[in-house]
C-alpha cells in the first residue's frame, strides 16, 4: 500500500526500520498531494492570507555595545523585548565564515543518502547528537514538516555532545556554537541591564548559561502549505534562542493575535526571549509564540541555537521583580523538570508556562 496514496492517519511505531524523514518521502514519491498524518486539523492550519508582511520586526546594530553608544542600544534592546519579544540583530560578532562553514555542513547533511543520515537516528529527542523527524513523533498525531539533527552540549549532565558530531560537521558546529554562546551571553546580560541588573547583580543573581543545543532544520518543498505547518506555535523553553535562517523566510511571530513574518535579512540573526527570561523577570519581558510554514517551491533551511540554565539550576522570578503590586507569577523549578515537561508533550502554543504557575 503506498504511504502516500493511501496514507495511516495513526503515527507509525517509532523504530529505526520504520522511520521516514518528510525529506525521503517527498523526494522518493514526487508527492502530489499531503500525507493525512501531516494535515492539521482545520484550527490549527496556518491561514496564509491572515499573515501580515508588512510589520518589520525590530534589528538592532549591536556594533554600538562597544562604542558609546552601548546606553541607547540596551534600551532598544529592551523595548524589542517588551514589544516583541522577538528581533533581529546586525554587527553581532559571529562570522560570515563560521556560519557559511556551517550551512555548507547542514547542506551536506541532508543531501547524504538516507542510509547515511540514519546513523545518528535518535528515536525522539535523547542522546547529544540526534536525527529526528518532527518534533515529537512517538506522541503526535499529527506531523510537523521536518527533519533535524541536533546537537547538544551540557556540561552538566551528557559532557560534550559535539565531540559525537559527524566528522563533516563537528568542527564547523564546535566553532559556530562558541561564538553563538558568546552572542547570547552579551545579549543576556544587556536584556537584563534593559531592567535595571548591572553586571555585578546580572553575576549574583543570574542563573549562567549552560546548557546549549543547535537544530539543523530541513524543510522540504511542501504540495500544499496550507494544510500543514513545519513547526507548529511554541515558545521556546529555555533562555535565550539565537536563529539563522536561509533567504526563504517562513518564521512567523504571534504578535497582537495577528502571524507576522520575520523576513530573511542577510547577515542578520533573529533573537527569541526563551520562557526562563518570563520566569526570572516575573513576566516583565515574555517569550513569544512562534512558528514556521512551509514553502511550495522551495526546501527552507533554518539553524536555531538554544541556550539554557543547566539541568540542576533552580529557577525561580528574581527577588528584584517580585513585589506585593507584583507577587511570583512562577513557583520555582528545576530547570531540567521543565525542559522535560516540554520535551514530554506536543508543542502547543505557550502552555508548557502552565507547567510552573503559581497556584
Ligand atoms: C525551533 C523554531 C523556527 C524556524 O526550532 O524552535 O522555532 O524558523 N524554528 O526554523
Ligand atoms: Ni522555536
């Protein structure tokens, strides 16, 4: 029985002899039409013609950290923060060389044959290095339109994962994820600067960066964009979340109840507030619910690095942001229990916060 002429709408058992990438399948069958276990239910399709393409998300030159202009880019920074939770960022330090090593890396990856790429199958998300279709696909009902592998380093738990990189990629991946690290550690301490945390305070009180993963997403030319999605809404989990996407475009953020594209811009990097910045700012500033369509024409390619509190960090709002106008919104966690709380359930939009609500 053909997959795709007759497809299961019930997920297949996730072993490694069944396992099929959205990648194979399009290319092995030149798919006319998507398979049923990859179209959303009616609510949750992403309505294209609703997008608006015209709201430009904010970018921020962050040459002028250095210069002196560092006080009117922090505050920029923080006003991305409140308004969008989302930005993108030029002059940022991670080289054109380093990232161009890297896509070229990522191309290769999934240009290899499928018999390659399942060396480092992974099931669901578990091991450092992992190649993975959707999301979650042992726990969904419905498919998300890639293909990734990530990698991940936390020195607080699995060591180095990128020692266990593919050899092609490992030494591109160790130098991207070095100078994305240092990225997000300059952007974390000014997105708390932008409330007031210098750096003496931001060194107290701040729970440091540990644990850190890169995706490499493939998203293959879909039949028909308006029936499935390549990520559905989420918001990331952890701290901070520094973006690198191909010239297709398909990000899209939840802005005022209204989907608003994050257009490609070259060099650029897009910036997300992961949900640990809501919880240590009590709220202040929040994480953003995005996602990513998909393109009819074209494969899209983006490559996210998360970083994160290491497993055992205890996260709770900071002592700063909790008053009796603004009593804890968030019960303190471990973050590891979070993380695992997310990685347990289908991504839906911002609901993985309820996970540490007060009560
Ligand atoms: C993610 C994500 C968006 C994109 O992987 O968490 O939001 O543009 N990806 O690939
Ligand atoms: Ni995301």
């Amino acid at each position: 029985m053909g997959f795709t002429s007759f497809p299961s709408a019930q997920p297949p058992a996730d072993s490694a002899n069944c396992f099929q990438g959205i990648q194979e399948l399009v290319d092995a069958s030149c798919l006319q039409h998507v398979p049923l276990n990859y179209i959303r239910p009616l609510h949750k399709r992403p309505f294209h013609s609703q997008v608006c393409h015209s709201r430009p998300i904010p970018i921020i030159d962050l040459s002028g950290l250095l210069d002196g202009r560092r006080r009117q880019v922090i505050e920029e920074i923080g006003l991305a923060c409140e308004d969008w939770g989302f930005f993108q960022v030029i002059n940022h330090g991670v080289c054109r060389t380093v990232r161009e090593r890297m896509w070229k890396a990522a191309y290769e990856f999934f240009e290899l044959p499928a018999k390659e790429k399942m060396k480092f199958y992974a099931g669901d998300h578990g091991d450092a290095v992992g190649y993975v279709t959707s999301f979650q696909r042992s726990i969904e009902s419905v498919f998300e339109w890639r293909d990734s592998l990530y990698l991940r380093r936390d020195p607080s738990t699995s060591g180095d994962g990128l020692k266990k990189a593919p050899a092609f990629c490992r030494e591109a991946a160790i130098e991207l994820l070095g100078q994305m690290r240092a990225l997000a550690d300059q952007l974390c301490g000014a997105i708390f600067e932008s409330q007031g945390v210098e750096s003496d305070a931001f060194e107290r009180e701040m729970p440091k960066l540990c644990k850190e993963s890169m995706l490499l997403n493939y998203y293959p030319a879909c039949p028909d964009p308006s029936l499935t999605l390549g990520v559905g809404g989420h918001s990331d989990p952890g701290m901070l979340t520094v973006l690198m996407q191909d010239e297709v475009g398909g990000l899209q953020v939840l802005k005022d109840d209204e989907w608003v594209e994050v257009k490609p811009v070259p060099d650029a990097l897009v910036i997300n507030v992961g949900d640990q910045i809501q919880i240590l700012t009590n709220g202040r500033y929040t994480s953003v619910e995005h996602r990513a369509v998909t393109n009819a024409g074209k494969a899209r390619m983006s490559i996210p690095c998360f970083f994160s509190p290491a497993v055992d960090a205890r996260i709770a709002p900071l002592a700063r942001f909790v008053n009796e106008k603004n009593p804890a919104l968030y019960r303190e966690t471990r973050f590891g229990d979070y993380s695992k709380n997310f990685f347990s359930r289908p991504l839906d939009s911002k609901s993985n916060l309820d996970f540490v609500a007060s009560a």
